[in-house]
C-alpha cells in the first residue's frame, strides 16, 4: 500500500525539479528588464514581495500556524536564517552579473552546481558516486581551468554561485520546514534587511520602484518570479536525491547559455566553446552513469 504514494511523489519531485529549472533559465530575460534599479534594490524588492506573495497562499491553504511555530522555534529560525543568507547571496550575485553581461559565466556556474551537489550529497548524506562519475567532476573542473585563458579572468561569479546555491540545496534538505512554509520563513527573517535596505537607498519611495506604473508593475512582478521557482525547487529537494536533482539541473543553464549568447551576443571564443563542451561532455558521462547503474534516476531519497 505504501508504493503507490512514493511513485507519485517521486514524480511530483521530478515535475517540481523541471519546472524549476525552465523557469530559471528564461529568468535572466525578466532581470534585464529590471536594469533600471541597481542589483541591491532588486534583491530587497524581490524579497518583500515574495513574502506577501508565500503569506497569501499560507493563509489560502490554512498553514498560518506553521509559520507562526517556525518563526518561534529557535532551531527551525537557525536553519532558515542560514538558507535565507545563502539564498541571499546567491540572488544578488546572479542579478549582478545578469545585468553586466555575465549571463555565459552564471551560466557556467550552475552547470557546476550539481557536480558540488554530488560532492556535498558524499559529504553530508552518504551519497556514492562511481569512478565514471568521479571523471566527470573531473572533466568539469576542467573545463573551469579552462575559462581562464578563454575569458581572460577567474570565473569567480560561476564557483560562487555554484557553492552558495549547492550549500543552500544542503541546508533547505536538513531544514525542519516544508517548501512553502520553509520559504516563509526565510522571506520573513530576511525581510527587516530588505526593508532597511530600500529606505536607505531609495531617495523617495517612487525611486524604490522606478518612478514609472511600468516599471513598478516589474517590481511587483518580481515576487513571482522569485517565489515560483523556489516552490517547486523546495518540494523538489525534500523529494529528491542531491544526485538525482543534479541530473535535471543541467536544463537551467543550458537555457541561461543560449539565452546569453544568442539573444544577448555575449562573447563565444573557440576557447571558451572547448571549455563548455567539456563540460558537457562530464555532463553526458555523469547521466548516463547514472541511467546504466540503476536503469533510470533514482528518485528516492
């Protein structure tokens, strides 16, 4: 009686990872649109309407006191409060280089997040990766090495953003709270900042939203754009392996890389073109690992 209820979360985790990550790599499209704010503001923006967005549908769902225990109980605030900075810090620095051309080199570093979710997933869950998958962490770090005669600089937006997403993934894993309710409180906890923030920084409250009805529609709209994806990332790392997440997690920045090099004209040297294919290439190596080792994915956790 047990298997049919642990088949359809599995598939609800794999859905909810999917949907997560398509939508994330169109999202540097809605952050250009945002160019008239600087990177800081956004981030506080994003925040504060995320949080009226998650309390809206908590209290539509009825889990209101959910939230109200989290924010009380000092170990469910700790874990949260630790997610919320790494999620913090990885918005800002990923919006930073969305809007200074840099959508190729974040790009980059969520192609590295799943390998450091594998490293994390050995570390912290007992994962085991095979020597084929081992080659690939290899063959990726490679291509890395690579970026630096390619673009001329140390691709230190990409491994940040891959480290500080990868550790946020660990910690939303060992955090008490379910997707929704654990995203609640991070928003809450992160919300005083981002409110400090705006006053501070914002001359008058129309320059906090661009000081057009246009611009302040995008504001809002970045509440959903926050939001959504999380959700469905959230129910998808309380469902999923670290291993299994980092399978589908190449469909993000596949997106992100076309989307900065074809629509936005980003730089693609032949260098920089080697380097992704080797990436690409521990990618396929990585996955079909896994597909020959158990037959498909393994979606339990």
């Amino acid at each position: 009686m047990a298997q049919p209820p642990r088949v359809d979360s599995n598939r609800s985790g794999v859905l909810a990872a999917l949907a997560a990550f398509s939508l994330w790599g169109v999202l540097p499209v809605f952050w250009k649109l945002l160019d008239f704010l600087p990177p800081p503001t956004i981030v506080a923006q994003r925040t504060i309407w995320s949080l009226f967005l998650v309390l809206a549908v908590l209290w539509w769902r009825g889990e209101g006191l959910a939230l109200v225990t989290g924010l009380r109980t000092r170990r469910m605030r700790g874990w949260h409060l630790l997610s919320g900075c790494l999620l913090a810090s990885n918005w800002l620095l990923y919006v930073w280089a969305t809007l200074h051309g840099r959508i190729i080199e974040a790009a980059l570093g969520y192609y590295l997040n799943p390998f450091f979710n594998m490293l994390f997933g050995a570390l912290w869950f007992g994962d085991k990766n095979s020597r084929w998958q081992l080659a690939a962490i290899a063959l990726a770090l490679g291509g890395v090495a690579l970026q630096v005669p390619a673009v001329g600089r140390f691709p230190w937006v990409a491994l940040t953003l891959a480290v500080t997403f990868s550790l946020y993934a660990v910690v939303r894993k060992q955090a008490p709270l379910g997707s929704l309710t654990g995203l609640a409180v991070e928003t809450c906890l992160l919300a005083p900042v981002a409110l400090v923030w705006l006053v501070i920084a914002s001359s008058s409250p129309a320059a906090a939203f661009g000081g057009t009805w246009a611009h302040a529609g995008l504001v809002v709209g970045t509440g959903l754009a926050t939001a959504l994806p999380l959700l469905f990332f959230g129910h998808a790392t309380r469902t999923l392996r670290l291993t299994t997440l980092g399978i589908l997690q190449f469909l993000g920045p596949t997106i992100q890389f076309f989307i900065g090099w074809q629509l936005y004209g980003e730089a693609m040297t032949g260098a920089r073109l080697l380097s992704f294919g080797l990436i690409w290439l521990a990618v396929g190596i990585y996955a079909a690992d896994a597909l020959r080792r158990s037959g498909m994915p393994n979606f339990e956790r």
